[in-house]
C-alpha cells in the first residue's frame, strides 16, 4: 500500500494526499512507542491500531518520560552526552524500523523530534538540552535521515506553549523547523502540539512553517470542555489554516483538574471520549485524535503509572477498551460524504442547548447537499433545513458506538424537530438532499 504525502488543501480546511483525495486524520496517542516498547511489542500495537481504522500513531523520539536517560528497549540512548547534535546510530535504527513498520501497515507517523521538556521544561524530567543552533542542526539530521519517508507528519512543541513568563521560544523551534525542510530538500508537512487548553494558534499563528494548528482540549478540566469553541476560533484566524483536537480527553482518565488527578470524580469512558471526538470534528476541525491514559505512556506492571488511571490496565489490554474500536465509527462516517466542501454551521439548530453536556454540534456541505448534527444526550433537536438545496430531505440516524446508519424516511424542506430513541446516549443525525 503507497502512501502518499500529506499537505493543506487549497480551501485551508482540510488535509488532502497527492492525488487530491480529501485525508481525515484519525489518530492515536502512543508517545511512549519509541521509547518503551520492544520490535515485537510495537508490531502487535501497530497492527491493532490498523484492524482499529486508525490512520495516524502520533509519537515522540525524544520521548517525555525521561527518554534522554533511560534506555529504551534495545538498551540505547537517543544522543551522546544529552547533545543534539551527536545523534547515536543505534537508537535511530529503531526509529527508522518503527517508521517503516508503520508504512507496511498503512499508517502515517504524527511524529515529534522531541518533547517540548527538552526545550521549556516548567516540570517532567528534562534536561533542557536546545538552543536555536542544535535545533537547527537536529531538525537537518531528521530531514535528510527520513526525506523519502511518505508516512511521517511532523508535529513540533509536546505539551509546551511557544512562549512562556515572558521567555519566547518560536525561535528555536522555527531553526528546528528550517532545519527539518533543509534536510529533506522541501517543505514538509508541520503542525504543534500545545500545552492543555491551548492552540498552537496562540503563538505561532503567523509562523511561515506552521501547516496546520493543533489544540489540546486534553484532560484538566472536566467534563465536556468546549473544545468546538477552540476550533471555531481557530478557524476565524488569518492566514486560514486547518486544525483539529490534537489531545483529547483520554478514555480512562481521571476526571479532576490537574495536577491532583484524584478519582473522586470518576473516569473519563468512551461516551465522554466520543462527545469531544465527535463535537470537534463537526465544530470543523479536520481530524482528531483519541487517547487512552494508560497507552500513551505504554504503562506494564513493571512501570509506575503516571497521573493514576483506573485499574491500572497494563497498554495491551487497554488498546481493546471501548473507544478505541468506536473510532472507526467516525472515520468511516466521515468518509463515506464529500467533506472537501465541509462547513460547520450551527444556524441548522437554532435552539442548541448553552449546556456543555448537552451541546450539539451541526456541519454541512457548502453546497446544501448534505448535513449532519451531533446529539451528546438523546434530547429532541430542532432543524432549519433551509440550507439543504432539495425540497426532499432523506433522514438517517447514526450510532457511533455500532456505526449502524437506520434510514428513518423523507421530509420536507422545513422547520422540524427530531427525537433520537434507542439505549445509546448519542447519536448523529444524517439530513441528505434528494
């Protein structure tokens, strides 16, 4: 299976592969792959996640979890003397097997050269170890190392913001970035990944390099953030770049702000999971990615666990949990309609609820051939169809827990009021012009 290189779409709203064909990036948080992990393991993590219909693993080469003095599993360490400029041959070979490994599955890298501690550290390990100079010079060692690489989308930052107590840190991620297009003799495909409740947008906007904005809804504070409304502003900024959720709130989190994250509150399950997930995307974003807090971190029985989590299920049972066969629910939706003339527009429902749990989320085609809205709570919603382009409107429902679409019938072009029904708590409602 080829695949193609990633970039913008001319509309700046969407991904698009080389031969034009709109791409929905449907990604999972593995951070700790590289790190922790063995050849066998991430085979078997890698051809899970393909079954799943994940399309993109996001991880890190100089991972968080003290990736620059502990070994991974081949016993080496990423650099000489913690320098960025003296790369060990070694520990780079198994980058290179677990980018290729990914490429035979048919999956893309969302791939960071390094966690954003190693550059603004705040708290985690460390060391910081760049300077604009040996960013300059690691990016340039990446770039030419994977320049023939199709499958890798590189993602700059790791939970930090750009500038932080007046110290600014964009130029040294803009010489990590210069260097990633010099060694690979173009201009590849870029985006960051921010702090939590933030958007890359908040400080690299502007920034030539910057691709595609990210935002981390993430895990801090409770249920139902209003990650829509960090898209909806993304997507209101000049120069108009895509964006999506690129962290949210991982199936089996504890739901308590940070840094306790005490269980008092329960857990984050897969219909808290789906509700971000969904809500994002039909808020605009291009493509989203789920997590689960005890895969990130590749967690076993030998590890201690970070920020708790429930049970302590060790990652190879957690990549079976709920969500993470749901999600290719939400690909598959999104596939199967023409998204390249996607528009969110929430005028479809104008009595939405100002309730976070609550909230719905509508999306339709630019030329009224389709819409959809999102349900988080079986509650009656109320449809304007006057944007839809036909007097005969087909109704479907969608479970995006079975991926089951029922065909309810056809109505006229009007006002009207849709109850959802059946055990599930959401569903998305499917309005087809005819």
């Amino acid at each position: 299976m080829k695949l193609g290189r990633i970039k913008v779409s001319d509309n700046k709203r969407c991904l698009i592969d080389e031969n034009g064909k709109t791409f929905f990036w449907m990604a999972d948080t593995a951070w700790e792959l590289i790190h922790r992990l063995n050849k066998k393991e991430i085979l078997h993590f890698l051809e899970t996640r393909r079954k799943q219909k994940f399309n993109i693993i996001q991880t890190v080469i100089l991972a968080e979890l003290d990736g620059l003095q502990t070994p991974n599993a081949n016993n080496d360490l990423p650099l000489k003397d913690n320098d960025p400029t003296k790369p060990n041959e070694s520990y780079f070979r198994y980058v290179d097997f677990v980018i290729e490994a990914a490429y035979k599955k048919g999956l893309y890298l969302g791939l960071l050269p390094t966690w954003g501690d190693k550059l603004t550290k705040m708290w985690g390990v460390g060391p910081v170890i760049f300077n604009e100079e040996n960013a300059f010079f690691y990016g340039e060692f990446l770039g030419k190392r994977y320049k023939d690489f199709t499958n890798i989308l590189w993602i700059l930052g790791g939970d930090r913001p750009a500038i932080h107590e007046n110290i600014d840190y964009r130029p040294i991620w803009r010489a990590m970035a210069t260097g990633l297009d010099k060694g690979s003799n173009r201009k590849v495909f870029k985006s960051y990944h921010p702090c939590g409740g933030h958007s890359s947008s908040e400080w690299l906007q502007n920034e030539d390099w910057l691709d595609m904005n990210m935002i981390q809804s993430g895990h801090g504070a409770g249920r139902d953030f209003p990650t829509w409304g960090m898209i909806t502003k993304d997507l209101s900024l000049e120069p108009k770049k895509p964006t999506l959720d690129g962290e949210t709130n991982y199936e089996d989190h504890p739901v308590n702000p940070w840094p306790k994250w005490e269980s008092k509150n329960g857990y984050f399950r897969d219909h808290d999971v789906r509700k971000q997930l969904y809500r994002s995307v039909f808020a605009g974003g291009c493509g989203v990615t789920y997590g689960h807090h005890h895969v990130w971190q590749m967690y076993d029985t030998n590890r201690n666990v970070c920020n708790n989590g429930d049970e302590f299920i060790p990652w190879y049972k957690a990549i079976q949990r709920p969500a993470s066969w749901q999600v290719r629910y939400l690909r598959s939706l999104m596939e199967s309609f023409d998204i390249s003339k996607r528009i969110p527009d929430q005028s479809l429902i104008p009595f939405n609820s100002e309730k976070n749990d609550e909230h719905c989320r509508a999306m339709r085609d630019e030329d009224g051939r389709w819409a959809m809205i999102y349900l988080p709570l079986p509650l009656p919603v109320t449809v304007d169809l006057s944007k839809l382009n036909s007097n005969k409107i087909k109704v479907s429902w969608f479970n995006p827990v079975t991926g089951k679409k029922t065909e309810e019938g056809i109505i006229k072009n009007e006002i009207k009021t849709f109850t959802p029904s059946g055990e599930v708590p959401d569903r998305v409602l499917i309005l087809e012009s005819l």
